[in-house]
C-alpha cells in the first residue's frame, strides 16, 4: 500500500500533481506546463520548489525560479516558504534582479565596475542625446526605443539581423557609441541585465559550467512574456543536467511590444529536447460566468493553440456590463459600488444583519473588504479620477504601478547624486546634478570635465579636509576650468563628500563577491517604496529629517548639494511638497544600512521597482487596488471592475491585426483576475486630449454574448443587438447606407458639434432605437459612431 501523500500534495488535482511530483528522468529533463488562467500554474511553482526540498531532498539554494514583476517573485516566496520554510534559501527573482545579482558579481569579466548603477528609460535617452546632439527629443526617443528592443532580441550593433529592429545605418552607428560611452561610463541599461550575463557565460566557460553546477533547477512563470534574450540567459544557465520546468499561457502575451515572443513558449519542446508537457484545464479562481465572458473575448483571436478551461467553481453572478455617461459619473459609480458593498458588509457584522438579509437577499453577506476590489484601467492617466473621487469619499486605495514619484524632478536629482556617489564616472547623474542648483558650471565647463578627467572625480576626495583641498581636487579635475566654474565644482564634491561619509565602509570595503545575499527573494525590505501610498509624511520643523540607517546619507546629500532648499523655494506649495517627497524618499532608504552596499542595494530595489511598474506599498493593508491591465498578470482579486471598456481606449484605436491580437489578451487577462464578480465600464462621453468626446462601447464588449452579461444604464443605440445575429456584430459590418431610415440623416450632411466643429457625416447605420452616423471632423479627427441622442451639442 503506498504511503498517504502529504496534505499539500493531496489538495493537487491530479494533473498539477503530475506536474509538481515530475522531475524527469534519463530522457527528460524539462516540463512545460501549458495551461490557461487561474489553472494552477503558479501553485505548481511553489509547491514544486518545497517539494523538491523536502520530499527530494535538494539543496534549496540549488533551485532558481524566475518570474517576471517583484511582487510576482515576493509571493511565489511567500507561498514556497508557507509549504517549506527552507524554500526562502531558494533564488526566487525577477529575470532582471537575477541579472543585477549575476553581473554584481561576475561584472568585472564585462569591465564593469562593482558600483555600476542601473540606468532607466530617461537616463538612457539622456546620455543619447548627448550623443545626438541637436537630434529632436522624439528623434532620440525612437533611437533608445531601438536600442533597448534590440537588447531583448539579443542584438549588438554589428549583428547583420538588427536591420529587423530598424534598417538605418544611423542606428547602427549610434548604437555602437551608446554602447561605447556607456562601457566607458560603467553603468547599464536594463537590456544589459540579461545580455551581459548571456555573454559573460558563452565567454567564460568556467564561470558557466559553476553556474550549471550550483543551478540543479530552474523554473519560469509566466513563460509567455519571456523575450529571446532571456531565453538565451536560460540556455547559457542549463547544461546537461539541469532540470527546467516553464509555465505559461499563451493567451496570456501581453508583452510582444516589449520584445516577448510567444514563440519561445511554442517552440520549448524543440529547443530544449526531451521536455514533456502537461496541461491544466479546471480553473479554481473564477465562477464560471466570468470565465465565460473572458473565453468568449479571446476565443475571437486567431494565432492562438487553444486550450480547454472549465470552471472548478461552477456558477455565479453574471459579470455586470455598466453603461455610463462620463467619467466622472464612471468613478462615482465605482466608488458607489465599493463603499455600498463594504457598508453593507459591515453592518451586516453588527446587530441588524437579520433584517437585511431579510430585504437584500441577493446582496452577498459574506465580509467584503475594500482590498477585495480592483480597478483596472488601459492607462497610467485613467488612475486620477478615481483618485480624486475616492479621497473625496474617503475610500482607502493605492496606485499600483504609478510611476510618478519616480518621475519626479526632486526625486530624480536625489538618485542622480546617490548614483553618482556610487559611480563616480556616472556622468549622465554628473550632468543632472553638478550645476544644481545653479552654481556656475555650465554645459562647456561639464564638456571639459567629463571629456578630459573621465570624471574619476571621487579619487580626488580621498583625505579631504578643508575646503582648500578641495578647491586644488578640482583644479586638477579640470584645470582650465574658470575660477567660477572650479569652485562651483569644489561645491558639488564637498556635497558629495558629505554623503559618502555618512556611510560606514568606503568603496574599497564593498566587496562583490560577498556571498551573503545569494539567496532568497528580490531585493531586501519589500513595503516601504515609496511612490503609491498617499499618506505622506508631514515634516515636522524645518528641513528634512534624518533617521536610521541609509536615510542619513540621502538626507545629508539632498542638504549639502543644496537640492532640498533649491526645491523648497521654488514656489510656496508645490516646494513643501517636493520637500516631502525627498522626505519620502530618505524614509525608503532608512531600511537599508548605512553602507555602500546598503546603498547599491537601495538603488537596484528602486530601479528595478521602478521598471517593471511594481510596487507593493500599503499592501497588506485594507485598500482598493487601482492598476493598469497590464500590471494585474499573475494576480487575483474578489472583485474587479474593469473601466474605460471603451472603442478608442481599449483597444486603442491604432491596433488592428497582431496588435489587436494583443489587446484581446490583455482583456483576457484582466476579466480573468476577477474570482467572484466582475464588471465592465464604458462611458458615453470621455475627456481624453483635453477634450470630450463621445465614446462607443468597446468592440471587446459585443463579443460577448448578451445573455452572458447584466446591463444596467442604457446601452448605446446599435450595442443592442438581438441575440442570435451575427456574433462579430462590430458596427461596420452593418450594410452600408446612404440615408438613415426617418430620413433625417443623408452621407455628405454638414453638421456642427460644440467641441469638435464643423465636419461632414461619412457613414450612416441603423440602431436598434435610431440612426447613428459616423462623421470626419474638419480638424482631421474622426469620431466613431455617433448616437444623435447622445449629444444635444450636435446639429446639422
Ligand atoms: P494565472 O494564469 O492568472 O497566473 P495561475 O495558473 O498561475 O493563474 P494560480 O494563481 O496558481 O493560477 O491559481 C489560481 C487560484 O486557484 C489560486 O487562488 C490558487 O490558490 C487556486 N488553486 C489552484 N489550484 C487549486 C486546487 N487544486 N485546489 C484549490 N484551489 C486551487
Ligand atoms: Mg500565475
């Protein structure tokens, strides 16, 4: 008789159980597990990695699994460790901190410096244009755009298929100094984390076969967003007798503009023979009308392998389709929804439960809290105005993914001089911060330095005392320098100085070798990025306050550079709350330790937060989670309302083919974070570039059936569409007309709209309640299909 499984075993269905007991054997040694959402696939993960510690005995720090966001790789630890403590020894990482963690260590075999800072969008197009010079802004953004694309195809400037990325010759040439001037600078953007360390491994064969050896076994979630670069990263990292399990959906690709391709996934079991694959079918998250609207919306897509997906769950309540007249009305609506239910939750706890139950029978009574609720949205910008209205009401949130903070002036100076603390040939953070505030170093002055000194600047500081010292540092910096400039200089690296000495080793002590933190999960604290939480510190007296740890540094940088007075004064209100945020920022770092390693691990954390728009500020607490479709993959919530459900919006109105592909998915994967209820928004009329508009409801909505959806509001002329006809149903498929039925409405009418003037009525169909027409705009703007009711402002 065999032995009983263990528990966390035995709650597997068979298949995921299948999935998590394979290890391979003589002929296989990889598993690609292909399922659909919600199936298991990240459950499988974790349970694989305690399993194989505790059932099979592996060495926990012999285990690497990948995913793709920090929060993904925060809880696939928290769930490995809750079966098996042991399992936080494990290197559980994004791809990119992975990278990070590979090159602080093996760095010096690409000339890099152990201190070398990671350099972000902006930065990138910053040292471009200085490369560029007097190139357009947008001209230097395509460029980078190039550049970073042709890193995650794992293309160099001499490799004859970058033409696929972009044929100039220009392009090629300007790669190649990019990649010059950063070498010689010593930082990298974010396609080196994974190219360098490819090369590094095909150069260094023994650093290789060390890595083969220490990784037994290497997992991936979310496969279907992996790019060939880091595809390449996984074979260099797998030799002979590693062990590779992928999990991935398909339908789930939502990066492709980003250089995923879902080809790595179709193609697994040929690049990486012997693999046997397992599918998951029975979903667990959502209730099967939920499931439903979101198979119908992707079964619409071609390229697609098609997968079974039923719902463990069984029935549920319909996802409700709203139909509103504005935005505005669009956020009240949802915070009406969310308080509504987390009131009648909470007074159901207390003393008249009984009666309600009683009157609302179909209100659900089980808690609800306000982090059962998500918000989901195609755009950064879509997050305001249910920020406002939900601080209005007193509704707890968070921004999830808001780069702003990041974004802003104050912050970006603070990193620069914390980035050129620790890279002192950092001359893009140079250039940001040696002449701010305004202390006569101008652009030919910064040319000389950095053109003539290679800007080691930090050398000259070693044994500074007095600040004659340091006006003779810089003057051996650059000594034709004006007597303005050079002391402006002398300034800069007093401020400098200071940081560095607020911290307890120097560089010399930061050793890259270290081992101590090979193991576990991302980077160290995990909630206290700032940037998404709202409650901000207020500053209690004068100036920024200094606290534990790493924060002094920060604090004592932003002071003596003269930034945190630069941006106090600069006006009355918005200088209170710049000073604020560099307080916030200083609050961040005062989890890291007062040391250049602290600080170097303080800077990756942010700068690789900062990338993959994760953030988990105030989770744990009780809030609802506002996020941007793309951010929500991998996650799950009770209640998810999706908003801006809108032709125009999403999908944009640019996509079509492989794009529109690709939107679809991505509606996929937001109708399929929802467990128990989902609702879709769609506004009449939106506020987008300054101006209103009217809206038309997204094509998305129409391939769902009707009776799979509850409507409330009124549905748009032409959305209602008797159950039976044809399923595309989109509004052009309608027999074209010339004259609209009451006669009213004729193709070549001139008419006149409030916002948008004069234009000229192009195409004309017949709703279920009136005509609709479609109209060109004389300021070149089309507008969907217009309802006639929908607009008083719209006369012929
Ligand atoms: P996604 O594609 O969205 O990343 P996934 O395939 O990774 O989804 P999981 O997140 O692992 O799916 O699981 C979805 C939900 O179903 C989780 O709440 C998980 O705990 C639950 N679940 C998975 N398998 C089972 C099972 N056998 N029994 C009960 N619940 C399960
Ligand atoms: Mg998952």
């Amino acid at each position: 008789v065999k032995a009983p499984l263990p528990q966390y075993l035995e709650i597997l269905n068979p298949e995921q159980r299948e999935a998590v007991l394979h290890t391979g054997n003589s002929e296989t040694h990889s598993l690609l597990i292909l399922a659909g959402a919600g199936s298991g696939k990240t459950r499988v993960i974790t349970t694989k990695i305690a399993y194989l510690i505790r059932e099979k005995g592996l060495d926990p720090r012999s285990i690497l699994a990948v995913t793709f966001t920090n929060k993904a790789a925060r809880e696939m630890a928290d769930r490995a460790r809750a079966i098996e403590p042991r399992a936080g020894d494990a290197m559980l990482r994004t791809f990119h901190s992975f990278g990070a963690w590979f090159l602080r260590r093996n760095g010096s075999l690409a000339a890099l410096p152990p201190g070398f800072v990671i350099y972000d969008d902006d930065d990138m197009v910053s040292l471009l244009s200085t490369i560029m010079e007097g190139a357009p802004r947008a001209e230097v953004k395509i460029m980078a755009h190039g550049i970073a694309r042709s890193k995650d195809y794992f293309l160099s400037p001499d490799d004859p298929e970058l033409d696929l990325i972009d044929h100039r010759k220009l392009f090629r040439t300007t790669y190649a100094r990019y990649e010059e001037r950063l070498a010689k600078i010593g930082n990298v953007d974010f396609g080196d984390l994974i190219k360098k360390p490819v090369e590094i491994l095909r150069q260094n064969p023994e650093v290789a076969s060390r890595f083969r050896d220490r990784f037994k076994v290497i997992m991936v979630d979310e496969y279907q967003d992996a790019n060939i670069a880091q595809f390449e990263l996984l074979k260099e990292l797998s030799g002979t007798g590693t062990y590779i399990c992928v999990v991935g959906d398909d339908d789930q690709s939502i990066y492709r503009f980003r250089g995923a391709e879902v080809r790595n996934i179709l193609e697994f079991p040929d690049r990486f023979p012997g693999t046997d694959i397992i599918r998951l079918e029975r979903n667990y998250r959502s209730t099967a009308p939920i499931l439903h609207a979101a198979a119908s919306v992707v079964n619409h897509n071609e390229g697609r392998l098609g997968k079974e997906l039923r719902s463990e769950r069984g029935p549920g309540k319909k996802p409700v389709l709203a139909f509103l007249p504005d935005q505005d009305e669009e956020a009240s609506f949802c915070a009406e929804l969310i308080s509504k239910a987390v009131k009648g939750s909470d007074s159901n706890t207390v003393k008249e439960s009984e009666t309600k139950r009683k009157t609302a029978k179909t209100e659900s009574i089980e808690n609800c809290r306000y982090s059962d609720w998500a918000i989901l949205y195609r755009t950064n910008a879509q997050s305001l105005g249910f920020e406002t209205e939900f601080l209005r009401r007193r509704i707890p949130y968070r921004v999830v993914g808001s780069l702003k903070f990041y974004e802003r002036e104050e912050i970006k100076d603070a990193l620069a001089l914390l980035s050129f603390l620790v890279n002192p040939r950092d001359e893009v953070a140079f250039r940001r911060v040696v002449n701010k505030p305004s202390r006569g170093v101008g652009p030919s002055a910064i040319d000389k330095i950095t053109e003539e000194a290679g800007i080691s600047i930090i050398d000259e500081l070693d044994g500074l005392s007095s600040p004659g010292d340091l006006a003779a540092a810089s003057r051996r910096i650059s000594p034709d320098l004006s007597a303005k400039a050079r002391s402006g200089v002398a300034v800069f690296l007093k401020a400098i100085d200071a940081g560095r000495k607020a911290l307890k080793e120097t560089d010399s002590n930061f050793s890259p070798d270290a081992d101590d933190d090979e193991t576990g999960t991302v980077a160290a604290p995990s909630a206290d990025i700032p940037g998404t939480t709202k409650k901000r510190p207020t500053l209690k007296g004068e100036g920024l306050q200094a606290g534990e740890g790493l924060s002094v540094c920060v604090v004592r940088l932003a002071e003596e550079s003269g930034i945190a007075e630069h941006h106090l004064t600069h006006d009355e209100i918005a200088g209170n709350q710049r000073l604020n945020n560099l307080q916030e920022l200083a609050n961040a770092a005062s989890l890291y330790p007062a040391t250049m390693r602290g600080l170097l691990e303080f800077l990756e954390h942010i700068e690789l937060d900062r990338s993959m728009e994760e953030n988990s500020a105030g989770a744990g607490e009780d809030m609802v989670t506002l996020i941007t479709l793309h951010n929500t993959k991998g996650l799950e919530f009770k209640r998810v309302i999706m908003t801006g459900v809108e032709q125009g919006v999403f999908p944009r109105d640019d996509k079509n083919g492989d794009d529109l592909e690709e939107e679809r998915r991505l509606f996929y994967v937001g109708a399929t974070r929802a467990m128990d209820e989902l609702y879709f928004c769609s506004c009449g009329m939106r506020r987008m570039f300054g101006r209103t508009m009217p809206m038309e409801p997204s094509s998305f909505l129409r391939e769902i059936d009707r009776e799979g959806l509850r409507i409330i509001g009124k549905a748009p002329y032409g959305f209602a569409r008797p159950s039976g006809t044809d399923s595309a149903g989109s509004p052009g498929k309608a027999g074209k007309i010339t004259r609209s039925s009451d006669g009213r409405w004729q193709i070549g009418d001139k008419v006149f709209h409030d916002d948008q003037g004069y234009g000229t009525v192009a195409e004309i169909k017949e709703g279920e309640d009136g005509p609709i027409v479609k109209v060109h705009f004389e300021t070149g703007h089309e507008t969907r299909f217009l309802s006639l009711h929908q607009s008083s402002h719209f006369t012929k």
